[in-house]
C-alpha cells in the first residue's frame, strides 16, 4: 500500500513538471473516511500547456511501463483528462483541473451561476461549481506558488449566492413531477425513472445549498444530505424509496410520482429561513 510519504514526493515531483501549478488530495483520503482499498485522487491543477510527454515519463518511472496519462480533455469536457495509475498496490488516480477555469468556476459561484454538464460517468450532470468545491474540500499537497492554498482558502467560505440559487433551483423538482405524471398512462417507467432521478438530486443539492455545504458528486449525494442539519426526516429512506420499486403500472408510477412530490415539499420547507 502507497504511503502518504510517497504521495507527497510524487506531489512535489508532479509539480516540477512544465504546466503543472499545484496538487492537491481528493476524495475520501481528503476527507480521513478511506480504508486501505481506497483509490488515491491526486488533482493536477495546471495551465496550458501541459507537457504531457513529462508527465508520461513520471506515469511510467512509478507506476510500470504500460502507465499511461492522456492529452487534456480526452475524458470529456469536465473530467478533462489524467492517468489511472497502480503505485505500490494502490490505484492512484491523476485528475487533470485547469486553474483559469477552476478560478472563473468560483467566480460564477460566488454569484450564485451555475449549470449541470453533460459528462460520462456523471448521470445528473457535472455542475461547474464542483471545480471550486474540491479545491473547497481537498488538500493541498504541493503548491510552490501559493495560489492553490490561496484559492483553497477563500472557497472554504461557501457562497450564500449559491446557496439560495440551489434553492430556487427546486422549481425544476416540481416540474419533473408534473412531467412524469404525462408519462404515467403510457407505462413509461424509463422517462419517469429519468425524471426522479433529477429529482432526488435537485433536492440534494438544495439541501447541502441552504446547509452553505459543497455537494461535487452525485454518488453519495443522498446519504450526504440526509445526515444536514434540517433535511427532512428520514430523507435518505424516503429519496431511494422514489426510485426502489417503480414497477410499470399507472397505480404504481403515480404512488411514486407522488412520494417524490412530498419528498420536494418537504425540501422544500427545509430549506426555508427560520421565522
């Protein structure tokens, strides 16, 4: 297994190479809640251009000769790009983030613009403040600037603005709702499946946006929300029940249609100022 010894001087190592600004960790390590199976996310915050041909050779030097990182922006739009690596046992994930783009990301958080982007891998979209979110909630490995630590500084204070645009943002929960009840007498289980799907994640972002909490990721979104001061009760049991036993039958659609539409009521009101 990969000690945090080694993750560090591949962190300074990384930054030595030409594009490459600052590194931070991610996921679960960042956050103290990995097991020993746990991957290791490495951000390799850079800017154009990125010597890829060096980063290749560090890939190969640590994790073997048939290591390979991409070009930016192979893996989509928002992913970007990186090297899925095995270091002493251990997978060790490099994430391609490009820091201009990061920066504006925050710059739109702050007041409150934002949009989910279609991405592979990502069912409810990528939303754009999720690059400031990481930087929010990674750690700084290497940063020989400053910048990284600077910007990890100021996007720990969440931006009210967004908040509150999570919030408004339940609209789209409540119009689904509607949409799905179109689909009912059809039997058309996959659409609706669709729909409430964007439904629980609406709400789990409104709730982590009135909490002032980054939400970067849909998987564990749910189980994240429910533990938010103020979600509603059983929150958790009640987002995956929507979606447990759809069946095909109209009675059984409604019944779920109509479980997602308490489930937004209920959001909803938790997510209202105390009076």
């Amino acid at each position: 297994m990969i000690r945090d010894e080694q993750i560090g001087d591949l962190a300074r190592r990384l930054t030595e190479i030409s594009g490459v600004v600052g590194v931070m960790l991610g996921g679960s390590r960042a956050r103290g809640e990995h097991t020993p199976e746990s991957d290791v996310d490495l951000g390799l915050y850079y800017r154009p251009a990125l010597d890829i041909a060096a980063l290749g050779d560090l890939a190969r030097e640590v994790a073997g000769p048939e290591a390979r990182v991409t070009a930016p922006g192979e893996w989509g739009p928002w992913v970007d790009g990186g090297g899925w690596l095995s270091i002493a046992g251990t997978a060790v994930d490099w994430l391609y983030r490009d820091l201009d783009r990061v920066h504006a990301a925050w710059r739109h958080a702050e007041t409150g613009d934002f949009s989910f982007h279609a991405q592979v891998g990502h069912p409810l979209g990528v939303p754009d403040f999720a690059y400031a979110g990481e930087v929010a909630l990674g750690v700084v490995l290497a940063d020989p600037t400053g910048e990284l630590t600077e910007l990890h500084r100021v996007t720990g204070h969440y931006p009210p603005r967004l908040g509150q645009a999570l919030i408004t943002g339940l609209w789209e929960a409540s119009f689904l709702i509607q949409i799905g009840h179109k689909a009912v007498s059809r039997g058309d289980t996959t659409y609706i499946a669709g729909c409430l799907f964007r439904v629980v994640g609406i709400c789990a972002h409104a709730l982590h946006g009135h909490a002032g909490r980054w939400l970067i990721n849909e998987k564990g979104a749910v189980a994240a929300a429910a533990r938010l001061p103020g979600a509603p009760p059983a929150f958790a049991a009640r987002a995956h029940g929507v979606l447990a036993q759809l069946g095909a039958g109209p009675d059984e659609l409604s019944i779920a249609l109509e479980a997602a539409a308490a489930l937004v009521h209920d959001t909803t009101a938790a997510c209202q100022p105390p009076r």
